[in-house]
C-alpha cells in the first residue's frame, strides 16, 4: 500500500492537497473533478463516480443513482458470484463415452466427446502469469498447442485398445441449451474471437487465429495461414501484396452461419503481418472434426463423420427479465438446500452401455477467474453466468444465471435490485445497466468475504498488466491501482480498488457513456479522475 512509507504522503501534501481535514479533503477532490469533467473534450459526455471506503462510508459521488452501460465490469458482477456460489475448487470434466467391445476394440454407434462447459480447453497456460513474471528472449517457453486436450484424450481412447468406431464423432455441447450469443451482441462482433459463441464445449476460445503476410513481391497474393490447422472454414481470399509504405487494409466478413471467411483488401510487402482471432461458428464441431482427425492419426478407423449435437428446444417461452426477477431460494444461496436434480444434463449423450474412454478435468475455476478479469475474456464469463445457472436451478441458460447474479447481489451483497439490469456475464451486451454506487457496493461486500483476496488478485494493475499495462505506469499510481476495466462503443467504466497518499486504500467506480467516440480523451479524464482521488484521500 502507498501508506508504507512517508514518501507518498509527501508527495500528497507537494500536490496541493489539504491533509489535516477530511471536509476540506472531499470539497479539493470535488473543485478537481469538477475540473476534469468542464474540460471541452469530455464536458458533453455523461459522467459518474462512487468513491467509498472499503466499508462503503461514502467519500465522493456523481451521479451515483444514474445507469450507465458498465461494459466488461459486468464480469466483476459475475465472477464475484462464480467465487462466492460455485466456489473457488470447482472443475469441470470433459469426456469421451461410447460401448466399446474390448476384446475387438471397436466403439459401436457414436464416439461423444462432451463438453463440460470448461473455458480452458486450449492451450493456454496456467496459471495465469502476469507479464512481469513471464520468461523473456530466448527463454521464452514456445506457445502450447491449443489442441492439446483433444489430443491426450485421443491418447487415453487409443489406450483403451478402441480400433474402430462404426458412427460419428459428435461434439456434445447439450450441458447447456444451445443460445451461442446473449442478447443485444452485436452482429459485427459474431466474427471476432471476443464474440465468439458460447457453448459447453468449448475449444481454443472458440476462435482460430488466422495470419495474413505479404508476399515476398509486390503484385502477388497475399499469404494465409490458419491456425489451428483443422480444416473448418472455406478461405474466400482476395488480398493482394502492394507497394511498400501503402499500408494495410485487410478486411475479414463472413456471414451469420456460414462457414465462408472472406478475406480482401490489400497489404504492403513491407506491412507487418495481419494477425486476427476469428471466431469459430460452431465450436462442437470443430471440436468433433480435430478428434476425428486425431483418433484416425491413431490408427483408429472412424466408420462415420464429425458432427455436433446441441440442445435448441429447451421449452422456455416466458422473457429473460422475467426469469430473472424470479428470486433464487436463498437457502440455494447459501448452499443449504439441496437443489432436487441432477447437474448434468447430456440429452441423449449416452446410452445404456456407453463407458467413459477419456477424460479431462479442467484447472480450479479461482485460476480461470484470474484468466477473465485480467484479459477481459468474454467467452469464459459466459460460461460461468451458464455454471451459476446449471448448478443453482438445474438449467443452464443465460437467464437462469441472470437471475442467479440477481438474487446472489440483492440478498447477499445487498445491492438495490433497481440499480442494475444483465443480460449477460461478460457486458458485451448493450442492455447492460449499472449505476457506480451498485458497483461499489459489490466491491465493498467482497471485502467482506473469504474468497476476496483471490478475487481481488484477479483484477488488472496500474502500470503492470492487462488493460491496465499502459496507464498509471508513473508513481504513486503505479501498483496502486487494481481495477476492472471496461469498453463498449461510447461507453467506458474503471471500477476496482485504489492504494491513496494517505495510506488507506478506498473503492472507486468511474463510468461514462456517450462520450465523442474516435478518441482517447474520455479515459485520459478517467485516469485524472482516479490520479486525484488518490491524491486527496
């Protein structure tokens, strides 16, 4: 903390700010903001904050009561209740079940790989490593295969002694009801890796890089390369390598459905390559496809082909909002009532006969917590809002887990059920509302609980990491700042916990939308903002 020396209250009282008076502190931190906030840039935008202390005494507030679109700290609402209902050691497996004869080795019928609803099916290592803490130059560890899984599964089946299976393999992803994407995505989004849909099987992020380089000459086409390297899309390209200095301007489209990518436009012979995450259309699929591809590599012949098998009719007619205003039992909150049903829900992905092959258990959820709060991964949020679902009323969809967040913040964490609304786990959705002081209050209930110094650990830092990696890098903010990040068209949210000259730590919740978009002065006022508070408390 920047209480640990007298060098930071120094450097307080230097700046101007009164130390003797907590009154004379909040009217100087007030004329500041207020000052940042008149600024011709930034002074049309809708602005608010929460400052608290870590008890929630209030310190500052603006607009405290309003809604804002809270962007990517929607995931601070998420990962809270994933800590506090599903629990920091929960996992989730991955398997392969079909009959198989073992004395012929062959799997009659279908080979199913079910998904678990796991977001880190890839190759990803974890725990996460801060940048500060990664290998750098020649000792750098070479990235992991992202579909290493897949392949110490086939591993395992080929152990078995399977020689060949007589159906398809089919990606079961039926642990969750198949609504690849909350509402109000948006239909630019559905091609990138960060709107990649959702679904319990869940593989590389459900996205696949794809690298465009220009060739060695001007004139000829441009180089494509995919990875990983199963085949799944058709390459439409049409992008041609163009005099040096003209710059880049590769396009990617591909419709909704379709598994068509186009990729056009153009990119100079000395441009660097082009290097895009795009997302997977149906990630069960895919999945089934690289197995397929891997038990044949094997040895092992597969008699049919690789297809997915999701749940669409799950049989709920009535809205979202009015699922999620149905409160959770709050002894299901609690964890002392039974919840009456089975957690797992693979229709028809196992049949009398069918033995597990293979399986993978994921790591403990508290290190993919770390994975979602400081690379801001949409897909895994997602996935935890279905979890909360699944395992608090027996079915997991995005409404169900809606309204588990909603009754798990307004019984437990005691935040006013008028002041937010979801429609998903990661903001993504531009439904999404939230005022600052519903914010705050959430940060000051963690502080409160068990699992609050992992959480807490999960969030980015000033200076070092993640959103955070390039602002507040000067002292006495850098280090001091663990906040959550946020950004979704013209909106923009900064909410965490912040270290002060004074040697206190306090709550802060800075938000604002409709700011002038194409710019960064929005969120230069924002790390202003924060500057000064940490300044005057």
């Amino acid at each position: 903390m920047c209480g640990e020396g007298a060098a930071q209250t120094v450097a307080g009282a230097a700046a101007g700010w009164p130390q003797d008076s907590a009154q004379d502190s909040a009217q100087g931190l007030d004329r500041q903001i207020a000052a940042v906030l008149t600024q011709p840039a930034v002074s049309r935008a809708h602005w608010g904050v929460k400052v608290t202390a870590l008890d929630g005494t209030p310190i500052y507030s603006l607009n405290e009561a309003q809604f804002f679109q809270p962007a990517s700290n929607t995931k601070l609402f998420t990962t809270a209740t994933a800590m506090a209902l599903l629990g920091a050691q929960m996992t989730f497996d991955t398997q392969v079940v079909g009959t198989v004869d073992a004395a012929s080795g062959t799997v009659t019928g279908d080979l199913s790989l079910v998904g678990g609803g796991e977001g880190n099916l890839s190759g990803r290592e974890l725990p996460y490593a801060t940048p500060g803490t990664r290998a750098k130059g020649d000792a750098a560890v070479a990235p992991a295969d992202p579909l290493r899984y897949l392949a110490e599964m086939a591993d395992q089946v080929a152990a078995k002694g399977v020689r060949l299976v007589t159906g398809d393999v089919v990606g079961y992803d039926t642990l969750f009801p198949w609504e690849p994407f909350p509402s109000d995505w948006s239909i630019d989004d559905m091609v990138w890796g960060y709107g990649a849909p959702v679904s319990a099987l869940t593989i590389n992020d459900n996205q696949l890089k794809v690298t465009v380089a220009p060739a060695a000459v001007a004139g000829r086409p441009a180089m494509v390369q995919v990875w990983p390297a199963t085949p799944y899309y058709t390459l439409d390209v049409k992008v041609n390598t163009e005099a040096a200095k003209a710059g880049s301007r590769v396009r990617f489209e591909r419709a909704p459905g379709s598994k068509v990518l186009h990729i056009s436009g153009g990119i100079a012979v000395d441009s660097p390559p082009d290097v895009e995450e795009v997302a997977i259309q149906d990630p069960a699929e895919y999945a089934a496809m690289a197995l397929k591809g891997m038990l044949e590599a094997r040895g092992i012949a597969v008699k049919g082909v690789a297809r997915a098998m999701h749940w669409e009719d799950f049989g709920e007619r009535r809205g979202f909002l009015e699922q999620t205003r149905e409160p959770v039992d709050t002894r299901r909150l609690d964890g002392t009532a039974g919840l009456g049903c089975s957690v797992v829900n693979w229709p028809q992905a196992r049949r009398q006969g069918d033995s597990v092959l293979a399986t993978h258990r994921s790591a403990p959820l508290v290190e993919d917590v770390m994975v979602t709060n400081k690379v801001s991964q949409n897909l895994h949020a997602e996935l935890m809002l279905h979890q909360l679902g699944l395992r608090l009323t027996c079915f997991g969809t995005a409404a169900q887990g809606a309204r588990v967040v909603r009754s798990f913040l307004t019984a437990k964490a005691g935040i006013d059920k008028d002041d937010f609304v979801f429609y998903d786990g990661s903001g993504l959705s531009g439904h999404d509302l939230v005022t600052p002081r519903a914010t705050a209050r959430l940060l000051s209930f963690a502080t409160t609980q068990p699992w609050f110094a992992d959480w807490k650990a999960s969030l980015p830092v000033g200076g070092e990491d993640s959103g955070l990696a390039a602002r507040f890098a000067k002292t006495p903010l850098k280090d001091h700042v663990f906040a959550k990040t946020g950004t979704l068209g013209e909106a923009r949210a900064l909410s965490g916990y912040l270290d002060c000259a004074s040697g206190k730590t306090v709550i802060f919740s800075v938000m604002v939308t409709s700011h002038m978009p194409g710019g960064t002065d929005d969120r230069d006022a924002m790390d202003k903002i924060v500057a000064a508070i940490q300044a005057a408390e």
